[in-house]
C-alpha cells in the first residue's frame, strides 16, 4: 500500500497505537523492575544480539542453537516471569498499573527514609541488635521467601516492634520492597571475606554478604555498641551517627542517586593494605 493511499486521520491512529503500545511496554517494565526479571531480560537481549552476528557472519550451528532458545523462550518467559505477570494483572484489575505519578514515588520514598530513620536512631540509643536490607535494581525474592511475610507498610513502630528482643521475628532481617514490609527474620548470606574485622558480628557479614551479590542497601545496628552502619556493593561505612546515615540514605535511595564517595571504613580498603 503506497503512502498516498494512507488519510491523515489513518496515520494519526497509527500513531497513537504505536505510542500506546511503547507505554504498555515501559509500564510493565516498571512492574518488573526491581526483580531478577530485568536480569532475564538482559539475558534475552544478548540471545538476540548473538543470533542477530551469527547470522551474519555465517555461524550456522551457533545461529540455530540461539533460533532454538529463542523459540522456546516463550513458554520459559511464562514460566519464569509468572509473579511479574500475575502481579501486573493484578495491578490492571485494581486499576493500579497507570496510576503511579512521580510525585507519589517521591512521598514514598521519603516517608520510607523517615521511617527508617527514625527507628534506627531510637534503636541505636537502646542498643537493639537490627538489620534491615532496602531492594533497589535486584530482586531480593529468593531471600525473602526464607523468612516470614509481613507485606506491610514502612513505619517506624512497625521496625522498631520487629526488632524487640526476644520476639519472635527479631532475629534475621528485615527486607524492604517496594516502599513495604516484604518479610522479617529473613536469611542473607554470610560474606566469606577474610578481610572483615574480627570485631564485627553476625549481622555486619550478613549485611557485607547480601551487598556482594545484590545491589541492595543494608543498614546495621549494633547490638554491643549501638553503632549504625550502611553497606553497598560490599563495602561497609561504620560509626554513622543519624545526620549522616540518613544523608547516604536520601542519596542512595533519591531519582537521581550518585555512588557514596565517603566512607568511615571500607573492608576493600583493608583488603588493599
């Protein structure tokens, strides 16, 4: 069909069908951000690109075997990204999926660092033992399946409750996702690194541990000294009194997070001598 067939009214459709179908799209990323998703989704995006140089540079086996995996990564994407989907139908049944605006993530966000905040502080007075991972890019699912479901929304009562000794949810972390309690008394792994300070317990490895393999955020309080400290990417900043620990926290966690360039101690740097 020639372009001289197409009325302005038809190209004005088809212009807000592809429009509507790029929002979709970018809408139910949104959903699945923050899960192991978007790293299956990279996953997908290198098939392509290696099926895409194959082709072209005459790789016939190494093409057909990327065809293949292509193929019957349909019904693997139904099957692997199965939360992600039930959780956006779920979204469009409540009418939620278009609903989010900017300035609602922002509230959040900052009622979510008060929260956290506040209960760190009053903890760190008291010296109550705690360990709270933040979800950012990286789902932390698999993690919050060891411990038990709150689903909830980020207070400082609610925080400062969960971590009460000899509670039944005190020992273990507590993981946020998505500006709520996900679960508490949760399992993180422990960082194997010989370069940890003999000092730091349990729950300082945990925190080191869960930053090496996740991109998360994991704020520590200590339950001997009532320090406060945040790590990130392995590395561990100690000693932050409440000011500076919720200045990372609103830097980390703000739209347009930089990395933290200041550290009280950072085991990689002991690590290099």
């Amino acid at each position: 069909m020639s372009l001289e067939n197409f009325t302005f009214l038809d190209i004005i459709i088809n212009l807000l069908d592809i429009i509507l179908i790029w929002f979709v799209i970018y809408k139910l990323l949104m959903v699945i951000k923050g899960t192991k998703a978007v790293q299956l989704l990279k996953g997908i995006f290198v098939i392509v690109v290696v099926k895409v140089l194959s082709d072209l540079i005459g790789f016939r086996t190494l093409s057909w075997l990327m065809g293949e995996a292509l193929s019957w990564g349909f019904i693997a994407i139904i099957i692997i990204f199965q939360p992600e989907l039930r959780r956006a139908l779920e979204q469009i049944g409540r009418g939620k999926l278009f609903s989010r605006s900017v300035a609602q993530e922002e509230d959040e966000r900052e009622q979510m660092i008060n929260a956290i905040t506040t209960a760190t502080a009053y903890m760190a007075k008291r010296r109550i033992g705690a360990l709270i991972s933040i979800e950012r890019e990286t789902g932390l699912n698999e993690y919050i399946e060891t411990g038990i479901e709150i689903d909830s929304k980020i207070t400082s009562e609610i925080l400062i409750n969960i971590f009460i000794p000899n509670t039944p949810l005190h020992d273990g972390a507590v993981i946020l996702q998505k500006q709520k309690v996900a679960a508490a008394a949760c399992y993180l792994p422990l960082s194997e690194s010989p370069f940890i300070s003999k000092e730091l317990g349990t729950r300082h490895r945990a925190a080191l541990g869960i930053s090496e393999v996740t991109d998360c955020l994991t704020v520590v309080v200590s339950e001997e000294t009532g320090s406060i400290s945040l790590t990130k990417n392995g590395e561990l900043h100690r000693d932050l009194t409440p000011e500076e620990f919720k200045d990372m926290l609103d830097q980390e966690l703000s739209s347009s997070s930089k990395p933290m360039t200041q550290s009280r101690w950072n085991w990689r740097a002991k690590k290099n001598g």
